[in-house]
C-alpha cells in the first residue's frame, strides 16, 4: 500500500525530530558529564542556579496559565502562554550550559532521608527531561502545522512532563542549596 504525501511528510517531520532530539540529548550528555568544567572562575557563575530556579518557575507558570487559557476557550492567550514556555526554557537550557561549562557538575553529599529523596527527585527529572525534547518538539510541530487533534493528543501527555520537570527543576535547586552541606 502506497503512502499519501501527507503520510511521508509527517514520518518525515517525526523523523527528524526524533533524530534532532537524539543529537540534542547526545550532546547534553557529553556537555555535562564528559566535558571538563572551563578553569575560568567568574563569581556570576555562582547565581546560574537561582537564574534557573527562576526560569523553570516562569516555566511552570506560564504552562499552567497556558493549559488555563486553552480550557475556557482564549487560545491566542494559550498561544502565547506556551510560546513563553518554550521560550523560557529555551533560555533555561542557554543557563544551564553556562552554569556546566564554567563550574561543572555539583555533587550531593547530603546525608539521611534527604540524600534518597533527592536522587529520586534527580533520576525522574533527568529520565523525564530526555523523553520531554521530543515531545515538546512534536506537540509544537502540530500546532504548527495546525493539526489541532494531533497536538490535543500529545499535549495531554507532554503538558505533565514538561511540568513535572520544571517544577523538580526549582526542588533540585532548592535541595542543593539547603542541604548540601
């Protein structure tokens, strides 16, 4: 059975965003655990943390508000909400990789039920955050390409992980700084 050009352009679009999402998570990879920290100390480095904490707050907030707005109907409002969502994470990612290069990985020697706790919290947020790249790529491609019922689907699943790892964003922050000592 033959497959209609809107068939091969949307396993084509898949594809690709699978493959670039693959390379992505590859790189970030490399980048966090493999690439030596710069030896250049600069003390805004230290702040990156809380700039990040602040970032994926703004995140969550502006999924929350989006997923609001598209209930009751205001879609330019949901439109705009979920544009600064991935925007804000966006810049979150910019942050993240500057924080990495120029400080490098943060150890947790946290001790007691705080120290399960947080590799909990981490091991989900890292698992949920690889599986997120695609998925927000793929909901934004149909809304995109206004496939509204396609972006409905994968929205209903890519809302609550991309969610959940805004919000354990700010909690490993937040644990970090408070218990790592």
């Amino acid at each position: 059975m033959k497959m209609s050009k809107v068939e091969n352009k949307k396993n084509f679009a898949y594809t690709a965003i699978f493959a670039l999402s693959f390379v992505i998570v590859l790189f970030l990879v490399w980048f966090i655990y493999f690439k030596p920290a710069s030896t250049a100390i600069y003390d805004w480095v230290e702040y990156l943390p809380f700039v990040n904490a602040g970032l994926n707050s703004l995140c969550a907030t502006f999924l929350v508000l989006g997923y609001y707005f598209v209930k009751v109907k205001k879609v330019e409002l949901h439109i705009k909400c979920m544009s600064s969502a991935t925007v804000t994470s966006g810049l979150f990612l910019v942050s993240y990789l500057l924080y990495h290069h120029y400080h490098g990985d943060t150890k947790f020697i946290g001790q007691g039920l705080i120290r399960p706790t947080y590799f909990f919290i981490l091991i989900t947020h890292i698992i949920l955050s690889v599986a997120m790249v695609p998925m927000v790529f793929i909901t934004l491609w149909n809304a995109f390409t206004n496939k509204v019922e396609k972006h409905k689907k994968w929205a209903r699943v890519t809302l609550p992980v991309w969610l959940y790892v805004s919000v354990t964003g700010v909690l490993i922050v937040a644990i970090l700084k408070n218990f790592n000592y």
